[in-house]
C-alpha cells in the first residue's frame, strides 16, 4: 500500500515538483485536469505517490511538513489542501504533526537488507538472554 499526497488547486504542480526535490524523498507525480469544458472552473489537482523515502523517515516527515508550510507562504490561495491518502484513510495534511505523519510514512521507506548472522556466532541464546 503506497501513501499519495493529494494536492489541490492552480499552484499543485509547481507544489508537487518542490514535494519531489526534498532529500530522501521520491514521489511519482500525476496530474488531474478538471473539465475542459468549464473553464472558469478548472480546478488542477495533482497526486504525488511516494515512490521511496531513504533515510530517517521522521526527517522526511519534518521536511514534508516544513514544505506544506512554505507552500502556505508562497501559495495561499493556489493551494486549497494538501491530503494524505494511505490505502482507505485520508488525513489533511496541515491537521497532522511530524509524528503521526512519520506513523504514516513509515511503510514506504526502504528497508535495509535484514542482518545476516555471523556463522562465528550461536544462532540461538541461552534462556536468560545472555550468552556464555
């Protein structure tokens, strides 16, 4: 199950491609057009899905959480809400802190390879936990 950052609003793109140049952070990014015949109401919504967080996962969290302030900064009216969507859950973005984002984003980063025993070693411990 990825997470998806749903951006909403005439600023998401620009937002999305700022999303993808965190470091340690790598999102795949599509775009939603509204209605071609309406205009007026065009409202451009993109979904950037994390491909891969390498690193601290709570370091990505702060940073995603520092970009969505800054985006406020830059674009308070270009960007309407950011919502995090993971599998049939939706979070907005700006209610959560760096913690529970760091919860949610957790799945997605990369697992290092699990430690190969040392052959050197018993693979097993004595019942008290330690070793002779």
């Amino acid at each position: 199950m990825q997470t998806h950052l749903l951006m909403e609003g005439s600023g998401a793109r620009e937002a999305a491609e700022a999303l993808g140049e965190l470091p340690g952070l790598t999102v795949d990014i599509t775009e939603r057009h509204a209605d071609e015949s309406r205009k007026d109401l065009v409202v451009l919504s993109v979904v950037a899905t994390v491909v891969t967080i390498v690193g601290s996962v709570f370091t990505v969290a702060d940073q995603i959480i520092r970009w969505r302030r800054e985006q406020k900064e830059k674009r308070p009216v270009t960007i309407e809400r950011v919502i995090i969507v993971r599998g049939d859950q939706r979070f907005l973005l700006d209610g959560l802190d760096t913690a529970e984002l760091t919860d949610l984003l957790a799945p997605d980063a990369e697992q290092p390879d699990a430690a190969k025993p040392d052959p050197d070693q018993d693979s097993e411990c004595p019942a008290d936990g330690f070793r002779d």
